[in-house]
C-alpha cells in the first residue's frame, strides 16, 4: 500500500505543481489586471513557459510585479514539473506504474490463492504444478530480469519486491490467501518469511524449503506447516526409483502429470450434513453415486488410515483422501455439502 502511494505521489505532485501554478497565475491576473477568463489564461500560459509573446492585457505596476513573481516561481517549478513527467513515460514508468495498480486491483479480488516467494528451480516447478491444476497464484521475485520474462497462466499476479517484508506479502494478499510457498535459497530468509506470514495470517498453510538439516526445526517452530529439503527428497525419489520404478510413476502420475484427467485429493470433513454424520463409508455407497474411490482416511486425532474399510465412519474434523477424474470429485464434494 505504501509502494503504492509513493508511485501516486511521485507521479501526481508534477501535475498538481503544474495545475496550481496555472491556477494562480489566472486568478491573479483577472484579479490585478482584470483580465477576462481566456485572457488571464492565455497571460499565464506565456509567462509560465517563457514563450515570450507580447501583453494581450495592460499591466500596471501591480501586474508586473505580479509577473516577476510568477516567471520566478515557475521557472524551477514548471521544468521539475516537465522533466518528472517526461522521465515518467520515457522510462517506461508510467506503463509500470499503471501494471502496479492493476496488479492491486486483481489481488484485491482474489482470495484463497497461493503465494510463491521465490522463482527459482523449485519456486518455477510449483508455479507449474499450480498451474496445471488451475490454482492461482501470486510470485514475489526480488530480481527484476526474472519477474519481467515470466509468461505463464497468471503472469500479471508478479510482483517485484522482497518476500521478507511485511508490505510486500500484504500486497500479495496473504490475509486473504490459502497457502505460502517459500522457496529462497537462504535459510534464514525463509524462516523471516514463515514468522511474517503466520503473524500475518494465522491460519495460512505455510510449506518452506530448507538446505542445511539443522534449519526444519526452525522453520517448524517459526510457524512453517511442512519443510521440504529438495535434497533429501530428490535423493530418496530417485532410489524409490531403483527399488520400485512402475509404482513411483504411478504416483507421480496421479499426483503431478495427470493435470485434468484424475486427480488424487483431500476433502476435510469439519462440516458434514447432518444426515451423513455418523454415517459408513458403506452406507455413503461413494463409488456409485460419484464415481471416484476413497483411498486413505484421517481421524481427527492425525491418525493415517490408508484402504480404510466400509465400516469406516464420516466423522467430524476428519479427512478423506479421493482419487477419480475432477467432474468425480466434484460430485463428491457436492455430495458431502463441501
């Protein structure tokens, strides 16, 4: 928001200096010359830019004086006022200035998004990922060279600034967010970045990246829900790899390549209809009425439950885990009045 006013200020105080100078200088002259409108107008704007045209009006003492006064004044005042302006448009700030306030104007209507602090190796794959599910999201990227060649699904949603500071992730929308996805190389930095964003934003679900193995625990008490180290988990995916080729496929199918084809899903139960409360998952009859599959269950104790059986109950604060097509899952969360 401040980042905002500043651009207004620098980009309006040239005009208002200009607009104010030709105002006195028609006031005073209908005043002390008695001019008429268009000529008291037609005075100013010559004396203003030292055109140097004749008087159209007599000048008495009062008048002159008058002009010394607003040619003195106007001299400095009216080449700031010209140079900001033409600095504005040559340097492509006003283009920039205008994309700012559209930019604000599109994250004030957003809500339940996802922001992405950082776009490098791991920032640019979540974008990607998010993208392919159609999930919104904002960028925060501090270098200028990165944010201006994005050209992805939301590219206008980029903002250039540092994640670490408050007015940055607020123009982002993080009161308004669901997620923040922090990906910068230095530890410390995301830690600033998690502490900002749950103070910010309490219930916001807060996934960092992490280098040294020190750092999750640190990130975990600084309010971080999960704590990736692309590391570990590149080194273990690839010997999952080795050891059971055909099955991590499958996984990575279901849960990043497939896009619109099916999807793997949870679906959070902290309010179920009353007629379903209590309910079995056999007497649900989810296969038949939706046409996708519950595969794993979460009691409200945190507890995993992976095939859970048909004697399994609909409980509140619980979680069920769905894989089917998206028009299947949507069927379902209609069902379950999500």
């Amino acid at each position: 928001m401040l980042r905002l006013l500043k651009e207004y200020f620098r980009f309006l105080v040239p005009l208002f200096l200009m607009l104010g100078l030709f105002v006195i200088g028609t006031v005073g002259y209908m005043i002390i010359s008695r001019a008429s409108l268009i000529d008291a107008m037609y005075m100013t704007v010559i004396t203003v830019t030292t055109v140097g045209y004749g008087e159209i009006v007599p000048l008495g003492t009062g008048g002159r004086i008058f002009t010394i006064f607003l040619i003195i004044t106007s001299f400095g005042t009216f080449a700031y006022a010209v140079s900001s302006i033409t600095k504005f448009v040559v340097d492509g700030e006003l283009n920039l200035f205008f994309r700012n306030k559209r930019l604000s104007a599109t994250i004030e209507k957003l809500s339940d998004h996802v922001i992405i602090c950082g776009y490098g190796r791991n920032g640019r794959q979540a974008a990607q990922v998010l993208k392919k599910h159609k999930k919104r999201f904002v960028v925060i990227e501090s270098d200028f060279n990165l944010t201006s060649s994005m050209n992805h699904q939301f590219s206008d949603l980029v903002i250039t600034g540092d994640a670490t500071q408050d007015d940055i992730l607020l123009k982002a929308g993080v009161l308004k967010a669901k997620a923040l996805i922090t990906t910068l190389p230095a530890d410390a930095a995301n830690v600033f970045i998690v502490l900002t964003a749950r103070n910010l934003n309490s219930k916001l679900t807060i996934i960092s990246r992490a280098s040294d193995d020190g750092s999750d625990a640190k990130l975990k008490i600084a309010g971080a829900d999960n704590v990736i180290m692309p590391d570990k988990v590149g080194g273990a995916h690839m010997a999952s790899l080795v050891m059971k080729p055909d099955v991590m496929e499958f996984l990575d199918y279901i849960t990043i390549q497939s896009g619109d084809s099916i999807n793997l899903e949870e679906i959070a139960l902290d309010v179920i209809p009353e007629s379903l409360r209590n309910k079995t998952l056999k007497d649900l009859e989810v296969r038949n009425k939706s046409g996708a599959n519950i595969v794993g269950f979460k009691t409200a104790m945190g507890e995993y439950i992976v095939n859970p059986s048909a004697d399994t109950k609909m409980i509140p604060s619980s979680k069920i885990f769905v894989l089917g097509s998206p028009d299947q899952v949507k069927s379902l969360k209609s069902f379950l009045g999500q």
